[in-house]
C-alpha cells in the first residue's frame, strides 16, 4: 500500500463532513506531528490544506475544546515546517481562549509561539514573552522543554544581537542555575555557548578552556550513568569539534574529517539544522584547503539546500564567499562572478539592516532626549506661573506687566528652542547620512580590495616560477594591509582615525600566518595613538615591507626572533621606530643591498609620502627610524 494513504483513503482531497471524520483528522495531524508529512500527504501544502479543513469544520460545528484541538494541530505543522509567521498568529489565536489561559497545554503554546520568536529573530517580541511562559511553567509545574532557564534564554538574544560580553554574563549564569539543579548535560551546553562567544570575540584560550570544561562536564555525567545516550554522545562529539578547532597545535584536517562526518550523520538524526548546516559549511572548508574542489562544491551545495528552509544569514555569507572562491580556484569565471553577486548583494543588505538598526535606534533615543527635554520645559513653566500666582498677590498692575512680559519670553524662547531643534535634527539626520554612506564606501573599498587579494591569489597558483610567486604573494600582502584599514575604519563608529595599537597587531598576525615555520614575536607601543587613514595605509604598507625583510634576511637562518614596534609623540612630531633581534648587518652590506631591492625603495618613497624622515642604524639589531609631522593634526 502506498504510504501517503491510510485505510484505503487518499487525505490530500478528504473532506471534513462530520465529526467523525473530525476525529480521525485529528489523529491522521497526530500521526503527521510524530512521523513526518509524507505520512499521509503528498506535499506540505496538502497537509496544511487538510489541517485548515479542520479548523474550518470545529469554528462552525465543533466547541471549543474541538476548535482549540484543532488549531494546535495546525500549529504543529506550522513548526515542524518552519513556517514561522503563520505559526505566531495561530499560536496568539489559541492564547486567546480562557480554557487555554487555565490549563497546563498553554505551556505548550507558549513554548511554541516563543520558539517561533527565537527562530524569526523577532528578539523584542521574545523578550516580551518569556516571562509570561516561565510564569506559566513554574504555575503548572510542568517541566520546561528542553531544560532551559530564563537566563540562557536572555543569553541567547545578546548573542544573536553579537553582543558577545552580555552574553557571556548570562550563560555564565545559567551555567550555575543548571548546575545547581543538577542538570549537567545543560549546564555543558551553557559552558559550550560561553566557548562560542569568546570564539566570536578572537580570544582563542579563553574558548578553548570553555569548550574543554564543558567537554569534562558531559563525560563525567556519561561515567555518572554508565552509558552513552543519542544525543549526550552526539553532543560530546560536537564539544571535541570545538575543543580540537581551538586547540594552540596545527589542527589536523585528516582527523576532523571523520569527527564532522559523525556530527552531521547524528544532527541530522536529531534534527538540528543548523548543526547540520555547520557541519556541511566544516567539511567545504577541510576540502577547500585540499585543493579538492569538487567535493568541497558538494558540500556547499547540500548547505545551500539545508538553508532553504532554515534562517542562518551569518553562516549562508560565509558559505556564498567559500563558494566564490571555490569557483575562482575550478576556473569557472563565469559562475564564480554569478556567486559573486549573490554574495555581495546578500552582505550588503545584511550590513544595511545593520546599520538601519543602529541608525533607528540612534533616531529612538533622540526622540526620547527630546521629550524628556521637554517635560523639564513644562515643569519650569509651572514654576513660572506659580510665581506669576504669587505676585498677582502684591498688585494687579505689577502682576499684568510682569505676566505679559513672562508670557512673551516663554513663548519666544519656545520658539527659538523649536526651530533649533528642528534644526538640529536635520543636521544630525544629514551627518547620520553621511556616515552611513562614508561607511558604505570603505565597506565597498574593503570588499574591492579583497577581490582583488583573491585574484592574485588564483594567479600565483598558476605559476610555476617562485619568482613570480613570491611577487603576487607580496602583492597580496600589501592589498590585504589596505583592506584591512577600511575593515576597521567601517567597523568603527570612527570613520576617519584607526587605533594603531589594534591595527598594527592584526597586520603582523596576518603576515606572520604565511610563515609558519616561523616563531616570530611582535612587540607593539602605539597606545593612545590613532592613525589618520592617510597615515595609516602608508604606516601599514612600510610595516609589511618590513616584516617581510626582517623574516627573509634578519631571521633567514633562525627558527625564532622578536621584532620591536613602536609608535610615540615627541615634541612636535611622532616617530616610528621597527627593530628587530636578528643577524643585523653592517652599514656596507646593507647599503649594497638596499640599493638593488625594490622593499628600500617603497620604504622611502612611503616616508617621502608622509613628510618624513628616514633613518637606519646599522649593526647587531638593524632598526629603522621614521620621524614626521601630522601638518593636518589629524593623529
């Protein structure tokens, strides 16, 4: 018998006509809630289509437990597809009725209609909520699904705002509310979201340690049972990911390969798509870096799929530009440029809702400023009219001068404050506008620039000459130190000024990365000093420059080195000084060689840029010394 059939009877086109084709309805959306709509149902719309067939049936024939049945089988189905808004409609639709306000199964709605909040990203609307659903829980004395606590609920809405430090504070938090209620398999969970976030904010020991400690928690609560359940051992699987990714060795892609396989192969059997989707993004990337760009296309394209019908906007930017660059390295142009496209499209809506956020919420708190501003004016205006009362006390004829002459201030310093508000409003609208656009333009030179990265990359995988080789590779590194400018400066809410200190560490992480065979250690003193973005392109071209010498000559025949950064204000002007521990050279041996480099070159011809000076002493410890003035006071 074919399975989309029960009793004989084909459910896609069945009626509801009576009540006991309502009842069996209501156990053929039991049936589909627990196996799936292929069940009974050719197609999801079919199975939405019958469940409304219902709903229809008991709002006309049925009571209200009848239409409360009902509707929550539709709400079901809504879920279990993902569609989301209809799912939030209903699931208010239910809350309405007082049999539902009174039982336990408005838990049950709640959950739903909070988890279709989470997954919609409608964070105001959930926070509204999750008070009146753990009031409920704790009420009835049902048991929260899934073992979750206010607190991880909170957590979860800073981190999905990147409000990692926030986040942190409230997982943490949770982490002990679990703990205390001996909920271990949780409270390694809430450990393992701590461990994310300190992933998203680059601090790799402190997400090692997380994911480590978490690790520890689900294998003693295994020790404690003496056995290894479904999700307990797919979920310790998805901790030694993490805790292997983090790890301060060189991670081995032949041993994660069988790790991601086991956790896609058990997300999928749990159901959790977006583990499933990372799982599918981890494997592309492994490919990727083996050069074996059929599979890695593979394992994009089943991601893309698994994104139809799940929200994961910050994964699907990564997967698009992964793709991109797959398509770039299969010399397939025409494809890759398509891609491309999506890609840039799809980033740049996310950035403008991001900056629309941002820029609203900016908007918001004005108007608030404003209104508080004029409450203040109102209170003073009753104190000035309660002055007005005293002296009518003293004479009528004093009192009406003074009033008139109280009154004709008031109303003219009202209207001064109008306009002037209404002036700068439009002038803070116009500098929003303008930021935003400013933002716009590094985030377009940024994006431009990597492109460009990208291609000399794919040209010096064609080549056969190291020569060649070594050019494109430090072409690269010189684009990259551009682009990184315009990454920090869109960034920042300061468009015009990079923090040297930040700058200058992630351009030499970035540049030590292509060397690592290499234990180079970079010294950085550029506190309280920020770099006007004429200065900082100039500055951070000079360092790779630099850097790149200092490894090829000064560390040529070490495995080890350390190099000295350091930016400071004099006087009147601020000097650069780079140094490193090296073989050093004398003045002759070096000035022979700057002359046939092109590196001592771009170094003067940088300096000469800037308006400086350049100065290099010779010897046991090479350093170069770069002196020059901000005319623009722009430092």
């Amino acid at each position: 018998m074919n399975s989309f059939f029960c009793f004989g009877q084909n459910f896609d086109n069945k009626n509801i006509e009576n009540e006991n084709d309502f009842i069996n309805g209501k156990q053929i959306l039991h049936e589909v809630d627990v196996n799936g709509v292929s069940t009974h149902f050719l197609s999801n719309e079919k199975a939405i289509q019958y469940a409304l067939k219902l709903c229809v049936w008991a709002n006309s024939n049925g009571k209200n437990n009848q239409i409360i049945s009902a509707e929550t089988g539709l709400l079901a189905i809504y879920m279990d597809l993902n569609r989301h808004p209809e799912a939030i409609a209903i699931a208010k639709k239910i809350l309405r009725y007082p049999e539902v306000k009174k039982a336990r199964s408005s838990v049950d709605i709640l959950f739903a209609l909070k988890e279709a909040y989470r997954k919609s990203e409608r964070f105001d609307d959930l926070l509204k909520v999750l008070p009146i659903y753990y009031q409920a829980s704790e009420k009835f004395g049902y048991a929260v699904v899934g073992g979750a606590v206010y607190e991880k609920e909170i957590a979860y809405v800073h981190y999905s705002l990147n409000n990692y430090e926030k986040a942190i504070t409230s997982f943490k938090r949770s982490a002990e509310e679990f703990k205390r209620k001996k909920m271990y398999l949780m409270q390694s969970s809430s450990l393992n979201d701590i461990g994310t976030c300190f992933r998203y904010l680059k601090q790799k020991d402190s997400s090692h340690y997380y994911y480590k400690k978490g690790l520890n928690v689900v294998r003693i609560l295994q020790d404690e049972i003496k056995r290894k359940d479904g999700y307990t051992n797919y979920f310790e699987n998805i901790l030694n990911i993490n805790v292997a990714e983090t790890s301060s060795e060189v991670v081995d892609d032949d041993k994660m390969i069988p790790l991601y396989n086991r956790v896609l192969k058990e997300a999928k059997n749990c159901n959790e798509i977006n583990i499933v989707i990372n799982s599918y993004y981890s494997l592309s990337k492994v490919f990727f870096d083996k050069k074996n760009i059929g599979i890695t296309l593979k394992y994009l394209d089943s991601a893309e799929l698994q994104l139809e019908s799940y929200i994961y906007p910050k994964v699907k930017a990564q997967i698009l530009e992964l793709k991109v660059e797959a398509l770039l390295l299969n010399n397939d142009f025409e494809k890759a440029n398509s891609y491309f496209q999506i890609y840039r499209k799809f980033s740049d809506s996310l950035n403008k809702a991001k900056i629309d956020k941002s820029f609203m919420s900016g908007v918001l708190k004005y108007e608030t400023d404003i209104k508080e501003q004029e409450l203040v004016e109102v209170k003073e205006a009753i104190k000035s009219e309660r002055k007005v009362v005293f002296y009518q006390k003293i004479g009528l004829a004093s009192l009406f001068v003074l009033f008139t002459l109280s009154l004709f201030i008031f109303l003219k310093i009202n209207r001064d404050n109008k306009t002037i508000r209404r002036q700068k409003l439009v002038v803070d609208k116009a500098l929003s506008e303008n930021k935003i656009l400013l933002k716009e333009v590094h985030h377009r030179v940024k994006n431009n620039l990597q492109m460009v990265s990208s291609l000399f990359f794919l040209h010096s995988r064609k080549r056969k000459d190291a020569s060649s080789k070594e050019i494109l590779a430090q072409s690269q590194q010189q684009i990259q130190s551009m682009s990184l400018v315009h990454e920090m400066l869109y960034e920042k809410e300061d468009i015009i000024d990079v923090p040297a200190q930040e700058y200058i560490k992630k351009l030499s992480s970035a540049l030590l990365t292509a060397y690592p065979n290499k234990r180079i250690q970079v010294a950085i003193s550029a506190e309280n000093i920020s770099l006007h973005l004429d200065y900082a392109n100039p500055i951070g071209l000079i360092i790779n420059e630099l850097i790149t010498n200092s490894i090829k000559h000064g560390f040529k025949d070490l495995a080890q080195g350390e190099v000295s950064i350091d930016i400071h204000k004099t006087e009147n002007n601020y000097e650069f000084v780079y140094s490193d521990n090296g073989i050093g050279m004398k003045e002759n041996e070096q000035t022979q060689r700057d002359k046939k480099t092109f590196g001592i070159r771009l170094i003067t011809s940088l300096t000469e840029e800037m308006n400086g000076k350049l100065e290099i002493v010779y010897g046991e410890k090479l350093t170069y010394r770069i002196t020059f003035s901000d005319t623009n006071n722009r430092l």
